[in-house]
C-alpha cells in the first residue's frame, strides 16, 4: 500500500517518538504501509508500556509479519509492555521475528528472550 510497502528497514532512533507516536506507527502498520518491513529500530524513543502494546497489538491483523529484528533499547518499556510482547511472541504472532532488543528498559526482558528462544526451538 503505497511506496512505503516495500520499505524492508526503519531506523527510527533517537526522535522522541513516545507513546502517541507509537499509535501513527501502528495506524501506518495496519493499512498495510510496512508491509514488507523486515528491521524496525525504535531505540531512544520514550516508548512506554501504552505505545509498545499499541504497536505490538496490530500484529493481529497480519501487520509486521515480515519483521524479523526489532530493537527497542533505551525506552521506557516496563514489565507491563514487555509480557504483553512476550504473550504475543508466545501465541505464534511475530513469527518471523528472530530478535527482539529491549536493554536498558525499566522491564525484565528476561519473558521476551524466553518466548523467543521457546518458539525458536520448535
């Protein structure tokens, strides 16, 4: 959809994106302009529990279903956002992913690496 749906890295780093801005993401996400979105770096954005379930929410739908790496360090993402991302990796969602970056986050991302690992080895 549009000339972003072959766009395959988004390196979005560094642009105080929050929490509203996560929302636009995922809105962009769901009418299919990521498609075929394979790197989705949102490092150093002030991401918190709220904008990471509002992304993460939309893989429902089919988006983000080429995302293999999504680095997500420096935010603001606590053990509330990262268990409802750990439940989605675990459900079979994201199955493409094979990385999923969340150092220097308030939240253990200790449910995440597992989740990853777990749907790795099957």
């Amino acid at each position: 959809s549009g000339a972003l749906a072959s766009l395959v890295q988004l390196f979005l780093g560094g642009n105080q994106i929050r929490d509203a801005g996560m929302s636009a993401l995922a809105g962009a996400c769901v009418s299919g302009a990521l498609a075929s979105l394979e790197e989705l770096s949102l490092n150093m954005n002030r991401i918190g529990n709220v904008g990471i379930t509002t992304l993460v929410g939309t893989v429902s739908s089919g988006a983000l279903a080429s995302l293999e790496d999504l680095s997500l360090h420096c935010n603001q993402i606590g053990d509330t956002g990262i268990l409802f991302l750990a439940d989605t990796v675990s459900k079979g969602m994201l199955q493409r992913c094979r990385y999923i970056g969340l150092s220097v986050n308030p939240g253990n991302s200790a449910p995440v690496e597992k989740a990853l690992r777990e749907r790795i080895a099957i």
